[in-house]
C-alpha cells in the first residue's frame, strides 16, 4: 500500500473526527467515553499545531487512512522535552501498516523538531497490536496502571511505554524548548 504522510490540514478535520469517533466507540485507545464533534477536533488540532507538536495524516488513493500525533505529556516546564503519542488509524486500513508508518514519521518528526523523549500510554493491556506496534518501534515498556479508567463495561488497564528520541538523555536540551 502506497501512503502519503503530511502535516494534518483544516481540511482534514472530518475524516479525523470520524476515526476518533469510532475508536471512542469501540475501541480503548481513547478513555473518552463520547466523541467530540469536529468544532472541539479542529480545537484540539489547533492548539496542538500552536503548541509547535506534529500533527500528522496518512493518506492512500484519496482517503485519509489514519493520523497521529505529539503532545505534551505533562504541563509543567520540566516536562517540555517530553511527548507522548497518540495514533488512530481508520479500521478499512488496520493491520495494513498505517499505524507503523505514522508512528515512524512522528517519531522522526519529533526528534527533528528538538524532542527527547515519548510517552506511549496505551488504553488497555489487551491492545496488544499497540503494545507490539511500539515495541518494533523501540519503545521499552515502564509498567501498568491497573483498573485506571472503567470502559465498555470494564475496568481498564493503562500500559506506559517509553522510548528516548535523538541523544535521550545522554545531553543537556537545547536552551529553548522544542517546537
């Protein structure tokens, strides 16, 4: 399969809220238990992109087959070198790589922008497409939060992975923060 990542674009919004819509619904990825409309997704695209993380789509034969990208992983200003990623991919396209290339491309995107570190806090320890997915990636695992967040009917696990982004933590950050 032939993708085409770039930088997520206003007009990507719908498709964008269609495959959160679907992975709320559905899925663990998101502990969010209703879909935000696309006025609250093109918020959050927003103030991402304002915020200097990536936003990231990738397109096949016209269609937008998944998206991803950074954010901070905590507020405060200790944090500032630190991302945690997100990934939904649109289920016609699961299982075909969509998911690798995304994550590989914001991992690259990251590391280019200033970043050194990613926080992957996946929702459930029976994501296990996920868990391998940033295992390949070079992602190591910290531990899990047992019974964080209660989801379709269960209590649900949160699964922390990490993985170092250019030099780590083998030098002092750069004087500004990254973005």
């Amino acid at each position: 399969m032939t993708l085409h990542i770039r930088e997520g674009e206003a007009g990507d919004i719908a498709a964008i809220t269609t495959i959160y819509a679907h992975a709320v619904r559905h899925g663990t990825a998101s502990f969010e238990l209703e879909p935000p409309d696309e006025a609250e997704m093109a918020r959050r695209r927003a103030a991402l992109i304002e915020g200097g993380y990536p936003y990231l789509v990738a397109g096949h034969e016209g269609r937008i087959a998944g998206y991803a990208y950074a954010s901070a992983y905590r507020p405060r200003p200790a944090y500032r070198f630190t991302v945690e990623d997100s990934v939904y991919v649109d289920p016609d396209f699961q299982g075909q790589g969509v998911g690798r290339a995304l994550l590989s491309a914001l991992i690259e995107t990251c590391e280019a922008r200033g970043f050194r570190r990613m926080i992957a806090v996946i929702g459930d320890t029976a994501s296990t497409g996920s868990i391998a997915l940033h295992r390949a990636l070079g992602f190591s695992h910290i531990g899990v939060i047992p019974a964080l967040g209660y989801k379709h009917g269960a209590w649900r696990d949160t699964v922390l992975m990490h993985r170092p982004l250019g030099e780590g933590d083998t030098t002092p950050p750069g004087s500004r923060p990254p973005g």
